[in-house]
C-alpha cells in the first residue's frame, strides 16, 4: 500500500502545483476523511483498528484523483463516506469488497452530483497570478461536438504536449500522464503490480481506438488523444490493477485488461458518458469472479489425500 501511495506522489504534486489550494484541500479531506471512516467503522463493528496498514489512505488518494480539483468538501467527504463504508467495510473490509471503493465513490458522485462532478478548472500553475476559470475537458469536447455536429472541433489535435505534461482541465488523476507512467514504472520495477493488466488495457484501448479512427477520422479521436486524455492511464496502472478486485492468473488478468480496454473505448465513443474508465474497470471487477473459476489453472499429477491418491 505505502509503496503504492509513494508511485502516486508524483502526479499529486503535479496537481497540486497546476491547480494550486483546491487540490491540496481535496487530496487531503479525502484522504483524512476516508482514515476517519475506516477507524470509526472497525471500532463500531469491533474489529481491530487497521489504518496503520495504509489502504484506507491509498484509496483516500485514488478518490481524490478521480474528482474535480475544485470540488466542495461536501463532495470529498460524501466520497469518502461511500468508499470504506458501502464499498469496503460492509463487504467485510480489506480484501473482500467485490469492487474498487474509490471508483464505486466516483460513479455514485457523478450519477447523483453531475454539475460538480463535471464543472472542470483550467490549469493555473502556483505563481502564475491567474485567476480559476472553468473549462471543458478534451475528452468533453470532442463527445460534445461529434453529438452536435457529427464531427471533432478542428483545433482538437492542438495540446498533446500539455496534455502528457500535466497542462489540461480535468481530474487530479488526469493531469499529467508522464507523472502517473513514472509512478507506474516503478509499480512494475518494484513488482507490486505485473504488466499484465496495464498493457493489456492501454494496448486494447491503441488498437481499438486506432480501428475507428482509420474508418472515419472526422468523427473518432486517434489513438495519442486516447491515451493522454482522461483517466486511462490511472486507471491502467494504479486501480484496474487492484489485487482484491482483479484476477489472480496471468490469463485472467489479460482477459480484464483487454475487456477494460474494449469497454472503456465504446463507452467513450458511444456512450452518454465522455470518460468510460470507471465504468469500465467495475463492470470488469463484476466479471473477474467468473474469470477466474474458468481461467483457473489445470490440475496434473496426483495429489495424495488420505485413504490414496486421485488426479
């Protein structure tokens, strides 16, 4: 978990610096407010505090990269409230919730909490004497002009650079897809997660997205803006990759990856969301139980039991 949280500082700082006192004041009601919950429900249900153990912290963090750098502290805490409290502590806690928390918190937000969930400030990095403005995210404009006029904007291509670097409206989470691949590099190096999910997932979502393009360009974003917008790359590296809510074998966990994949791109081509990440990512940790009875390794040999043996 603290190894975790370490990978995920990078792209924390890069926002806090982009967006400035509302995304620290977001990263940490989040964070505190899901250590808070997660203490106060082990005490209720008498069960040992465990906060110590970092995951209450962790998903703190993921929650608060999943919202708005602006968002009401109503909204951070709510968020934390549905994270360990319906998404984790009544499933039975660390290791048993079915589904992510931190996304589960996202979705329930954004369902019942639109106009917040997708009121986006421009970047106004620390120093700069810029005042806040709201702003459209990329992912956002193009949805919003192929519904309006069957087509991308024109200036659409222009700021893949900011885009990769941290230069873009949008989530803490998706403001800096270099700090979040430093961050999962060294996931991969340090052997917390294997490169199973995430290449499977980012490499579905390159082959995909790049199908549609081809047939019609006008109208489908090229591979590059997939993959420096929105929320893919936190969602490839840092949550489909959660241990609890994945798939445990090497096929299995392929398997997630491409249908993450598969899933994310026709939500964001053809749903009525722009973003198709979390949904995708929990319609999938839906799926891994069912992954994993049928993509469970073969038995061979004998196995000794008493009263003998049995293949």
């Amino acid at each position: 978990m603290r190894q975790v949280i370490f990978a995920l500082l990078p792209a924390c700082a890069v926002a806090v610096y982009m967006f400035g006192l509302p995304a620290l004041v977001t990263l940490v009601l989040c964070t505190a407010g899901c250590i808070g919950f997660e203490a106060g429900c082990q005490k209720l249900m008498r069960r040992p505090v465990a906060i110590a153990d970092g995951s209450a912290a962790l998903t703190g963090i993921l929650l608060a990269m999943n919202l708005p750098p602006s968002s009401p502290w109503w909204l951070s805490l709510l968020g934390a409230f549905v994270a360990i409290v319906i998404a984790k502590q009544i499933y039975g806690g660390l290791g048993y919730n079915p589904f992510n928390p931190a996304l589960v918190a996202r979705v329930v937000l954004l369902i019942s909490f639109p106009v917040q969930m997708t009121t986006w400030t421009a970047p106004t990095p620390i120093g700069s004497g810029l005042d806040a403005v709201t702003t459209a995210t990329p992912l956002g404009r193009a949805k919003e002009a192929v519904m309006l006029h069957g087509a991308l904007p024109a200036d659409l291509p222009s700021g893949f650079l900011g885009s990769f670097l941290g230069d873009i409206g949008g989530c803490l989470g998706e403001v800096s897809v270099f700090a979040l691949l430093l961050g999962g590099l060294f996931l991969l190096w340090k052997r917390v997660i294997s490169w199973h999910i995430p290449v499977s997932f980012v490499g579905t979502v390159i082959v995909l997205s790049g199908i549609f393009w081809l047939v019609d360009p006008q109208r489908y974003p090229d591979p590059l803006f997939h993959l420096v917008t929105g929320g893919l790359m936190l969602g490839a590296f840092f949550m489909a990759t959660d241990m609890v809510t994945s798939p445990v074998t090497t096929k299995g966990m392929l398997v997630f990856g491409v249908g993450c994949g598969l899933l994310t791109v026709l939500i964001r081509l053809f749903g009525g969301y722009p973003e198709g990440v979390s949904f995708a990512i929990l319609l999938m940790n839906a799926a891994t139980p069912l992954i994993d009875r049928y993509l469970k390794p073969k038995k061979f040999g004998l196995v000794q039991e008493k009263g003998g043996a049995h293949a």
